[in-house]
C-alpha cells in the first residue's frame, strides 16, 4: 500500500515538473506597467530578433509572464524574476506576429494569490533587420587600454563570436570596423602600435595598408566603402585628448587637424581632392558614401582661428555634401551644406545615409566631433528628399546617442547610447518608418537580463551585417607581420 | 607538520606582502555570470579555482595557509609518483625542490595560480594511470585525463600525455604503443582551440605562458617546473634499478644531503625571482592599501635609499596623516616630483596617483588614474573599484556608482565596503554632508576649462574649496620644494588664513 502512494506520489510530482506553466487567474488588476529591465515595454522589435528575455526588477515572489499573439501563446515562469524565454517557442510566436502585436502580461504573486500588471504591447515590424551585428568590445576607459576585440553576434540567438581578439595582437589596439554596404566579405579596419596599418579583407584575403602614408597623411581614420567597393574614402585625423575636471564630460577628444582623402583598391593609390576636403583652413571629417556612389558626405569645422584645445568648445562641424566621379576619380569643386553650424549652433557628425537613399542619420552635439563623451549628443534624421532634419525624438535619451548604422533595407538603425549609466555604451535598436520616424528603441537581448549590469565593456561601433564575417584571424596576423 | 609549520612561518616572515598585494591582481566574483564566463572555455576552471583561492589573500595568513598547503599537496603528490617508480631509496630532494620551486615562482606577482593547479592535476592523474593495473582501463584513465586537464588548466594536458605515454613505456612495456595518442589527442585539442581564434596567442594555448600574465612574455624560468617533472620521473625510475644503501646511517646522511640541496636552490630561486626592489614596491603598496600610513613611515628603506617614488608614499602618508606640510623637512624629499610621480602607466602608479589626487580633491584625475588601473583585469583591483564608486558618487554620476557598487556587492569582502555607499545613490545632499565626500565634492572646479594636469589644477582646487587643507598643503610643499620664495610669499598670502596654525615647514625661518 505504502508503495503504491509513493508510486503514485511520484508520477505525480513528475507531472508537476514537467508540464508547461499555465495562465494564472489573476484575483487583483494592478493599474501600473511591470518595472522590467531591460524595458522592453511597447518597443518595435524585428521578426528575426533573439527573445527579449527581461527582469521584473521588483520581484519577490512567484512570477509569470503569458505572451500572446493570435493563437500563439508563450507562458513562462520567472526565475528569480528574469523570464527566460526559450529561444524555439520565442521563434515560433514571432513567426505568427510579423505585421502584428505581442501582447505582454506580466502575473506576480502578492500575499498567496496572483496580480497582473497592465498588459504592454511588443510591436513586431514586418521588415527584417540585418542578420548579424559587428561591434569592438572595449573598457571605455580614459588613456591605455589593455583588452579589446571586435566581435559578431548572430541576432536571431544569444550566439557571439570573435572576429579578432587583441589577445592574439599583443594587446595592441584595434577599431573603425567597417563593412561596404553591410557586407560581411568586405570589411576594412585598423591596428594600432603592433601589427599597426589598415587592413581591408575582400574577396576571403586581408590585405594590409600601411598606417602612415604619406607626411601628409599621418594616419588613416573613420573610413567608408564607395559602394563600388572600388574605393575607401578616409579621413585622416591629427587626434588629441584632453580632461576635464569638472563633473559631467569626463574626456576631450579633439582633431588638431583631419582631412578625407580617397584609396583606390584596384591602383592601390591614395587619391586626394583639391583644397574642399584637403585643407589646412578646415577640418574635414566622418566622409560618407551615398548608396549610388555619387555624392560623398562629410563633416567640416573651421581650424584657421582656433586654439586648441583652449578653443574646444568653439569648434563646431558642419554637414556638408559634395560630388564625385568614380569613373575619373575626381570630386567636385564645390560643397553644399546641409547642416550650417554657424547658424545653427551645434556640431554634426557620424552622417550615414539610409541604403535607400532616402535619409541621412547625424549625430548633433553642443561641439567638437567625439559625441561618445558628450552627455548632450542625440540623434537627428535628415530627408534628403524635403530638404529637412528633425530629432529622432523616440530613440533619443537624456544622455548620449552617438555612432549608428542603418540595416539593408533601411527600416533599421542600430546605435550607440550611454542612456544606462552614462558611462558604458550599449547598443539599441530603432525602427525608422517610411516617413524617417522613430519607433522605441530596444536594448540587444542578452541570454540572462542582468547581463549589463556585470558587463565592464563598452559596445563601441556597432556596424549591421548581412552575415558572418569568415575572417580568419590568423590570416590577417600572418599579413601583419609580413 | 614540521616541514608544514616550517614553511608557513618562513612565508609568513618574508612573503606576507606578496600574498596580499597578489589579491588585488585578480577578482572573483560570487555570481553565476561570473562563473559561466570562465567555466565556458579551455582552462577556465582552473582559473576559476585559482583566482576563488586568492580572493582570500587579502585576510592575515590566509596567502602563507594555502600556499603551504599547496606546497604540502605537490610534495605528496610527487612523492607517491616516485615512490612508485623507486621503490627502494627515498627521494625528497626530487619533490622538495620542484615543489620549493613553484612555492617562489608563486610569489611572482605575474605568475598565475593555475600553473601550481596544473602541476597538481599533472600529479593526480599520473597517479591514478600507475595505480590501474587493467591496461585498459589504465588508457582509458590516461586519455580522459589528458582532456580533463585540457579543459581544466589548458596546455598542461600536453605534459600529462607525455608524461602518461612516459610511464607507460618504461613501466608498462607490452602497449606503451597505446598511449602515443594521449600526448597527439592533447595537441589536438590545442589545435582546434587555437583554429578557433577564441582563446590567446598560441603561446598560451601550447605553452606554460598560459600560467604567467598574457600580456608579459615570461622568462624561461616558469618552464622549469614542466621540464623538471618528466626529467624527476625518468630520474627516479633509473634510481629504482639501483640498490638500496646497505646502512641506515647512510641513508640518513644520502636523505639529509638531498634535502638541505633542495631547500639551497630553494633559497637560489628565492633570491633571484624575489628581488629586494619589487618586495618594497610590494610593501609600499600593502600598506598603501591597507591604509597603514604609519606603516609606510617607518620602513627604514624609506630613508636609506630615497627615490623619487617612495618619497611620493612617504609623502602620502603623511598627508594622509595631515601632517605633510609639519613634517615635511623632517623627511628625505627628492624635490617637487616625490610629491607627484610621473604615470608610467602600471597598476601601482596609477594607483597611487589616484590616492594622491583623491586626497588632493583631484577628482577627474583620481578617476583617470582608477580606471587605467583597473585596465589590466576585469573586475580585479577593487580598491579602485571603490574609488570609482567614490568619485563618480561625487560627480554625481549614481547610474555608474551604482553600478560598481552592485559588482563589489558579488565579491566576498569589500561587500560591506561598496554597500556603505548606497545610502547616497540620489541624494546628493548627503554626498555633501559626508565628510569624506562632501569637502571633495567642493573641490570640484566649475569652470569649462579642461584639466593641465599637475600644478594648475591644485591652483583651480584651491580657488574652488581653499578651505581643503591636503590640497593646500601639497601646494605650498611643491613652492618648497621648488625652492619658489616668491611663489610660496604669494601663496601663505593668499591661502595662509586657511592653513592656521602655520605648519612648521611654512613658518618663514629666521635668517
């Protein structure tokens, strides 16, 4: 007898443990939205994105999450709060939700019976974003650094993987990944001190460019692909930084001199313009290609009056565009600008067209050209069709919005924020309408949802990518040294 | 016990402030992330068991307990590999000096813990392969040691293949053949996680580098514990087919001349890994740490050999002290530069920079100087992990403050520490009430210029809080010691009503 009670006990409590949690019947309605982390709460997200598992940050208790969305339904109980959405069950809920909403409750146990906070919607866009995501993972600390990598994520999962590590490039520095049109098989990228030079890796071969290359062109910088993939305009910037002492911008980095020049891939040949984008009288930086190839856009500053760094807060850029040929190698003789700083008070920088041509996204701070530092620096779009800009007032935050990328089918825009703590980057995403609008931007999902919390890295220069980047890393070291 | 008890006393007597200083080299933290993160890849846990040990160096005569105990465990372990391979003579002089050897190289504040892990995995599973007599099994053993030890400590799995496949040949003749593959199976492994370009350079992934910091390229002097393990084997095995001394007294005398030669090169390694300069540094910087101004003062080295260096500890001390400017004559100065080195960028440095400039009300310095400090490790150096806590409380930036007070709070004793600090996350008005925070945050300049570093920003301190004594007192002291008579007149006139009474070294002397 005493068996068969324990049998049945047990099968029992296999039963218990095995099934899947069900809805609860919530006893009180509570009036407020969950306090999640991250706050995933009415955000616009893609039907390929990584399940967006958050933390109610208040939980003491049993919790329950129930996503629904027509007949699909995903519950989940918390642990610890978090709510750990499986990654297959997520798939199958988003594949039903593309174009729709996923209705979110949230269920917390209070005093032995259950209450659900007021229901949020997830919007899920119809357009997909890029596949993958190129960052550098960096301490965003002031002067040296130590470790640092560029990393890829595979959107749709928590997957990460190296591209290079600086582990193996004895610990020298490593940045300004770029990719040609959100091509993972043509991407460009410098090494600084060991290993130091420009490498393009095209066609599955890494090729090296020497740092310095001319006197006159101390350094290769901020680099973007003609979409041709024929050439790389460069900026070529005379760097310094500086330190403030007061509170708020802790550091100050500044060009003492920058201008864009042009390398040709296939002549191997640096191609420089005349006095508009090389010129002691001006700084020119941040060059841009437009997806047809025909107009570069870049940002200018005055540098004949200043007097760095004692002048850093007067040094404000411009928008500016001008036109090139790619067939002579020539650009224009003159400039438009699209954002005057003079008049209008402020810096721009980063411009980066949408690959349908339609905008362009710049970064506006008070000053200077290294938004990153600057608490004030937003996010504003320009519609290359109207003529105008405005802010992009959902993805903007109190605190910095800075480096962005546009995805392929320019309805995608990932970009850099200090919003969680003003110190350490982290990346978000933003869905940007057909009218150049803003949707509420989220945070790149992580496997458990206080992965930022413990997270001591900064997300520098988050690039979309339609793949992943097959560099080799060993290739590329073998190419550095010889 | 005896040879126990001899160690710990000799450790605590003469490496005490190594242990401590290792501590804040590496973190741990008490967090399931924590663990994922370095349990997820080659060698992994073994640093995970490494640094979980030399968390608790930071409590007296914790660093002198497990080093002895570590010590113990490798002799033991080595001696019941020799024993079984010489069955006949006793042979201390082989463990004693590998395991005195790494008791040294352990106070290399480079070398890792997990080289000391590895060499005892080495033993265990070499021990385990001679006592399986079933040749099957025994493989069996040999193999899935091999790859255990590749996912516990790394490049030591190659050592346990070839040391196994050693064993083998000379004790188990008829299918030492078998075992060739354990040392290829662990190259293999290197191999494949080298290919994968997630792990370090390939020094680290073939070789013991892995057990020395990455970004240092280590003497030849960590390879000797690996090179001198397979040689002791064969030695040992060679010495079993000789025959036993017929007399006891002279195997009492063979036994006593082993071990005193194998404490000799002990105290070899000794004097030659633990230079006199780095054991002040590290003492310095102990007492630094641990606040022990006092301490720092009475080191008798500090006035023997004068650097520009010590006189900035000295000099610390005593302003930590309020007394640089009363006592600053009364100690050797090496000029305005013993009052502020120059950064060469290493943790010690940019830690005592950061001291200086916190004291001095520097805060944007004192921040500068935390963070490159804390640059070389993640989550290590966690007294300037407290200052970032610190001055990004006074800055006003709580997010972050918060943020590093919720890493601090997963470690196991600067919990308390960091938890202090909560009680000011959005209440700035109790940051300018407290009075270690409060009189800084006053310090803190209001005007856009940015920072010339040194002098002028003691100037901008001054003129911001002149009521912020260790500030004036550095800057009068840099007057002094630059022999500045005009310089000094202007500054006791201008700050010389918030410095009452007169330090003893800014009293005019009477010609």
């Amino acid at each position: 007898m005493k068996l068969k009670i324990l049998h049945s006990l047990l099968i029992e409590l296999i039963i218990v443990s095995c099934s899947a949690p069900s809805e609860p019947i919530a006893s009180t309605q509570l009036d407020e939205l969950p306090s999640i982390y991250p706050d995933y709460t009415e955000v616009t997200v893609p039907a390929n994105i990584a399940p967006l598992r958050f933390k109610l940050q208040s939980a003491s208790n049993e919790t329950r999450a129930v996503l629904t969305c027509g007949n699909e339904k995903l519950i989940q109980s918390g642990e610890d709060g978090k709510f750990l959405f499986p990654e297959n069950k997520w798939k199958d809920l988003l594949a039903q939700a593309a174009g729709k909403d996923i209705g979110v409750r949230v269920y917390e146990k209070k005093n032995g019976s259950w209450a659900v906070y007021r229901e949020f919607p997830i919007h899920v866009a119809r357009e997909e974003m890029d596949s993958y995501l190129a960052y550098r993972l960096i301490a965003p600390g002031y002067e040296p650094w130590f470790e640092m990598g560029i990393y890829q994520r595979e959107l749709s999962s928590f997957k990460e993987y190296t591209i290079l590590q600086n582990g193996i490039t004895d610990h020298n520095c490593m940045n300004c990944h770029t990719f040609n049109r959100q091509n993972p098989e043509e991407m460009v990228m410098h090494m600084r001190k060991t290993y130091g030079g420009t490498y393009i890796y095209k066609d599955g071969k890494v090729e090296k460019l020497n740092g310095k290359v001319s006197n006159d062109i101390p350094s290769l910088v901020y680099p973007c692909w003609h979409p041709s993939g024929d050439f790389i305009a460069f900026s070529s910037n005379q760097t310094l930084q500086n330190f403030h002492m007061r509170p708020g911008n802790r550091i100050e980095v500044y060009d003492k001199e920058s201008n864009i020049v042009v390398f040709d891939l296939k002549k191997k040949q640096i191609v420089t313009a005349d006095s508009i984008l090389f010129s002691k009288e001006a700084m020119q930086t941040f060059p841009n290609f437009s997806p047809d190839g025909k107009t570069l856009y870049f940002c200018s500053a005055r540098a004949d009056s200043l007097d760095l760094p004692a002048d850093y807060e007067k040094v404000k850029y411009s928008l500016c565009s001008i036109s090139f040929n790619a067939e002579t190698r020539t650009f224009g003789t003159k400039a438009d600008t699209l954002y005057q700083a003079e008049k209008e008070g402020r810096s721009a920088k980063f411009p980066r067209v949408s690959p349908d041509g339609n905008f362009l996204v710049f970064t506006l701070s008070d000053y200077g050209n290294f938004s990153i530092w600057h608490h004030d620096a937003d996010l504003y779009i320009y519609d290359l069709r109207k003529g105008t800009f405005l802010p992009l007032q959902a993805a903007n935050s109190e605190d910095t919005e800075s480096f962005h990328s546009w995805s392929h089918n320019s309805r995608w825009l990932v970009f850099s924020s200090r919003r969680e703590d003003g110190l350490y980057t982290r990346p978000y995403f933003t869905y940007i309408d057909t009218a150049g609008i803003s949707h509420k931007p989220f945070l790149l999902p992580q496997s458990d949802p206080d992965f930022y919390q413990d997270f001591m890295r900064s997300f520098n220069v988050p690039e979309f990518i339609q793949g992943k980047v097959q560099l080799n890393a060993k290739e590329l070291i073998t190419e550095a040294k010889r | 016990m005896v040879l126990g008890a001899a160690t710990s006393l000799f450790l605590q007597q003469y490496c005490m402030y190594d242990y401590f200083y290792t501590e804040q080299q590496q973190g741990f933290l008490w967090s399931a992330a924590y663990f994922r993160e370095l349990i997820g890849h080659p060698g992994g846990t073994g640093t995970y068991i490494a640094r979980f040990l030399r968390q608790f160096y930071c409590l007296p005569y914790a660093g002198t307990t497990i080093n002895t105990g570590l010590f113990l465990l490798l002799i033991w372990g080595m001696e019941s590999l020799y024993k079984k391979l010489d069955r006949v003579h006793f042979l201390p002089f082989l463990s004693l000096s590998i395991a005195l050897y790494v008791l040294v190289l352990e106070t290399d504040v480079y070398y890792l813990t997990e080289g000391t892990l590895s060499l005892l995995l080495t033993c265990l599973i070499l021990n385990i392969q001679l006592r399986i007599k079933n040749p099957g099994r025994r493989l069996t053993a040999l193999y899935l040691g091999t790859a255990l030890t590749f996912f516990i400590t790394g490049p030591a799995a190659f050592m346990v293949g070839l040391c196994g496949l050693g064993l083998e040949l000379i004790c188990q003749k008829s299918c030492w053949w078998k075992a060739l593959g354990a040392p290829l199976l662990a190259i293999l492994l290197q191999l494949i996680w080298h290919s994968t370009g997630n792990g370090e350079s390939a020094r680290c992934i073939f070789l013991p580098d892995a057990y020395y910091e990455s970004y240092l390229t280590p003497d030849f002097h960590i390879y000797l514990p690996w090179i001198a393990l397979p040689l002791s084997l064969l030695l040992a095995y060679a010495l079993g087919k000789c025959p036993a001394f017929r007399h006891t007294a002279v195997n009492v005398i063979f036994c006593a001349l082993q071990v005193t030669g194998a404490f000799w090169l002990g105290l070899q390694a000794f004097l030659v890994y633990h230079p006199a300069e780095m054991t002040r540094l590290k003492c310095l910087e102990v007492h630094r740490m641990q606040q022990d101004w006092n301490g720092i003062l009475s080191l008798p080295y500090m006035r023997v050999c004068p650097t520009t260096l010590y006189a900035c500890y000295q000099n610390l001390a005593l302003a930590q002290k309020g007394e640089l400017a009363e006592k600053l004559l009364d100690y050797p100065q090496m000029g305005s530069a013993g009052l502020s080195v120059l950064s060469d960028g290493s943790q010690n440095t940019c830690c005592l920079l950061s001291d200086i400039n916190y004291l001095q009300g520097n805060i944007g310095t004192a921040q500068r100087m935390a963070f490159n400090a804390i640059r070389f490790q993640k989550y290590a150096c966690t007294q300037m992990i407290l200052r970032l806590i610190q001055t990004n409380l006074i800055s006003g930036a709580d997010k972050v403050a918060e943020k590093y007070i919720t890493l601090l709070e997963k470690t196991l004793y600067y919990r308390e520490q960091a938890s202090a600090y909560r009680k000011f996350l959005g209440h700035p008005e109790r940051v300018l009430s407290d009075p270690e925070l409060g009189p800084r945050k006053k310090c803190m300049d209001t005007s856009t210029e940015l920072s010339r570093e040194g002098y002028s920003d003691l100037v901008r301190i001054a003129e911001a809080n002149p009521q912020w004594r260790p500030n004036l007192e550095y800057l009068g002291c840099i007057h002094l010691l630059n022999q500045n008579q005009d310089e000094f007149q202007n500054f006791l006139s201008q700050y010389g009503q918030y410095l009452k009474p007169l330090p003893k070294s800014f009293i005019p002397q009477q010609p």
